[in-house]
C-alpha cells in the first residue's frame, strides 16, 4: 500500500477533482491553503508579494495502482508545465 501526494495550484482544483474521479477513484482527501515554493512554479504564499495557495490530495492505494496516477499527474503537467504539479509517494501502514 502507497499514499499517493499531489501538490497543485488551487485554481486548478476542480481540474484535478475531475481527473481523480475519471481515473476511477472516489476516495481521497483534500488539504487546502497549503502554501510553499517549488522549483516549476511561482511562490504560492498567500501574501500580496506572492499570492496564492496550493492544495495537496492525498490517496491510499494499492502499489499496482501507481503509475496510473503517475501518469494522471504526467499529463496535467504537460498540458500545464508551469502550474506546478508535483506528485509524491510514500509507504503506508494502516495503524488502526
């Protein structure tokens, strides 16, 4: 089991919520007013000197499951380069 973790632009939630529930996938969890610096993109900040805010969604799924949503997110940033999507994965233990 992985946890999926997207980083993008929250003008582009509705884009991505799409593109999860075309993917099949009706399970995930959305953090909103994250803020940050990435190297493909402006600083999200939510200040006036650099406004802006990312969201992340975050996705327990099967290790199989992953290049799939790799390549959701491949094609999001092709067709954006410089939105800024960044895609994690990271090993996940279910505790309880």
């Amino acid at each position: 089991m992985k946890m999926f973790y997207v980083v993008y632009p929250d003008y582009f939630d509705e884009l991505m919520t799409k593109a999860i529930k075309q993917a099949g996938y009706k399970k995930y969890t959305k953090m909103h007013g994250a803020t940050g610096e990435g190297e493909e993109s402006e600083a999200k900040l939510g200040t006036s000197y650099s406004p802006g805010r990312n969201k992340t969604v975050l996705m327990a799924v099967p290790d199989d499951e992953i290049p799939r949503l790799l390549e959701m997110v491949r094609k999001l940033r092709a067709e954006h380069p410089k939105a800024g999507f960044r895609a994690f994965t990271f090993p996940l233990e279910e505790c309880i």
